[in-house]
C-alpha cells in the first residue's frame, strides 16, 4: 500500500513584499527594475536558484538590463551584491530593519556611523569614494568603509589613496577588493603618505613613478592612466629619471600645467639626445644680437650732422611749412 500526494505543477505559493518597498521605492523606479526585484526575491525566498540570464529570459529583457536593475537597487542601498570573483550574487535586506535603524533610532541612542556621518570629513570622504567608484555607495558599504579608520587604524586620507589606487591602477571598482588594499597597508604598517611612497618604490615602482611626477607638475588630482604611466617607463629606457624630474617642475611652472606640455618636453629633448641632466646645455637656444642704433650711410648728405642738428634742422623745416600753410 502507498500514499502519494501529486507535486504542484502550477507555483501557487506567496511571495511576501514589504509595504516599504512598495511605498516608498517602486513608485520612482523603472517598471523593468521593479520586475527584476521582485522576480529575484521571489527566487531567494523559493531556494535561491538562477542567475542573471534566468530571470532576463523569464522577463524577455537583455541581460545587462538585469544587471543595471541590480546596480540601481544597490544604489538604493537595498540590496547588496556578493561578489565571487567577477561574478556576483544578491542579497536582499530587510527593509524594516533599514527603516528603523534609520528613522526611529533616539538621539541618545543613535549609532556611532550616524555620528560619523555628521562629520564633514567623512561626508566629504564619501563623496571622493563614490566618485571613484562610479557610482553611488549602498548604507550597508558606507558603514563598513566608515569602520575602516578604527578597524585597520586607517586614516581617511590613506583610505581615499586606496580607492585612487583600486579603480584608477588596478580598474577594480569593488568594495571588498579596495577593503583588501587597506588591509595589506595595515598589515604593513603603511599609515602615512611618506609610508605609502616608501611601499611604491618597494612594490609598484612605475606607479610611484608617474604619481611622483605628476605631483612635481601640480596635477596631484589627475586620475591614472595606465598609457601615460607606461610612456614614462619607455622614455627611461633613454634618459635618466632625473631629467623626467626636471621636466615635470618646468612643467609646473607654466601658467597651466598640463600633461601635453610635459610630454612636448620630452620628445624634444630626445630630438637633441638629451639624456641626463648634464646634456641640459645643449637646450639652450642662442642669444639673439641686439641691433643699435643705425648710423648714416656715409657719403650722405646727413653724414656730417650730429643727431642733435639734425632734429633742430627737421623742427625748423616744420616751422617753416606750417607758416606757408597759414597764409594759404
């Protein structure tokens, strides 16, 4: 004898969505980003399986349509990706307890983050960070990169040089792969920005390098750029690198420093076979002769006056020509 009840061929089951959510932040949002959430808590709450295609070939939408609602929903501070190597998962946050913790938190309750974030320099430091991201940073990230400067004793100029370094150098514009920076640093006890040149030269001396010049031409700021980090490395296979030194800090002097000058420099430079310092003479460009008065051909009818006559001569002419003119 055996007892069997049929598996559901239909989904007839529930999918509980918060009211927040569906107050507060479907209103505004792409109906396609909507979908994608909702889809995608559906999945989660019924085990979890799929991916990014599933949920684009359920929806009749592209795939990099699912990833973008991802990016805005994370941007909402809503979700969080997991990242597993290039790839990634979602996780879906409680919006009751996100609402909480922001809203009805007391004053004499409220928590140290919440404090922070009421700091200029940390506000300002967000600002940078999301800035080199690309994108808006979700609360849950912000708490963790605002936790940095007390769990690694990190200062928040370093962490900023983290995210320079992260996304600019390395292209990575992750949050756990720039948290991982910042961990090596304070591994290696790099708190200060003389400690982090030290680790350059020891670790990345081309980046050390070209951040080194661009410091010297005032362009501190400039982003990276792998091209022009590379042209340094070429052009020291001809000239030392205290003539690159050189060019950058007459580079800085111009009225608007600018990477194009600095690299006109170089290439003429290297037309005259300038390689070290000591070559620099042959840049200078030959003096000009300074002309003097000229004299009066000799054999000329105003060859035997002096300079003084003959302007009395030519005053007394004009004296004469502007009396004939009266009478006339």
């Amino acid at each position: 004898m055996e007892f069997k009840v049929d598996q559901l061929q239909l989904d007839l089951g529930d999918t509980p969505i918060e009211n927040i959510f569906l107050n507060d932040y479907m209103p505004q949002a792409d109906g396609d980003f909507v979908k994608v959430y909702l889809t995608g808590i559906q999945m989660a709450l019924n085990g979890g399986e799929g991916d990014h295609k599933s949920i684009a070939d359920r929806l009749n939408i592209l795939e990099s349509d699912v990833q973008r609602a991802w990016d805005y929903w994370e941007s909402e501070g809503i979700i969080e990706k997991i990242y597993e190597g290039e790839s990634y998962g979602i996780r879906f946050l409680r919006l009751k307890e996100l609402y909480t913790r922001e809203v009805y938190t007391p004053q004499k309750t409220k928590s140290d983050f919440a404090k922070r974030l009421e700091d200029r320099e940390v506000a300002d430091m967000f600002t940078r960070c999301e800035y080199y991201m690309r994108r808006q940073i979700p609360y849950q990230q912000k708490l963790d990169i605002a936790s940095w400067r007390e769990v690694y004793n990190m200062p928040t100029e370093m962490i900023l040089e983290a995210f320079r370094y992260g996304t600019e150098e390395k292209n990575k514009r992750s949050i756990p792969y720039i948290e991982g920076i910042v961990r090596n640093w304070a591994d290696e006890n790099v708190r200060t920005k003389e400690d982090l040149e030290k680790n350059f030269r020891e670790h990345d001396a081309s980046y050390y390098r070209y951040r080194h010049l661009l410091e010297l031409m005032g362009l501190s700021r400039k982003p990276y750029i792998r091209e022009e980090s590379e042209l340094i490395d070429r052009y020291l296979t001809v000239m030392d690198f205290e003539l690159l030194e050189e060019a950058a800090r007459r580079t800085g002097g111009i009225a608007n420093p600018n990477w194009r000058y600095f690299e006109s420099i170089l290439i003429a430079w290297k037309a005259k076979e300038i390689k070290t310092p000591a070559d620099l003479p042959k840049d200078q460009k030959p003096k000009a002769v300074r002309r003097g008065a000229q004299k009066p051909m000799q054999h000329s009818a105003t060859a035997k006056y002096s300079g003084d006559d003959l302007e009395k001569m030519a005053e007394r002419k004009w004296k004469q020509f502007q009396h004939k003119r009266g009478k006339k």
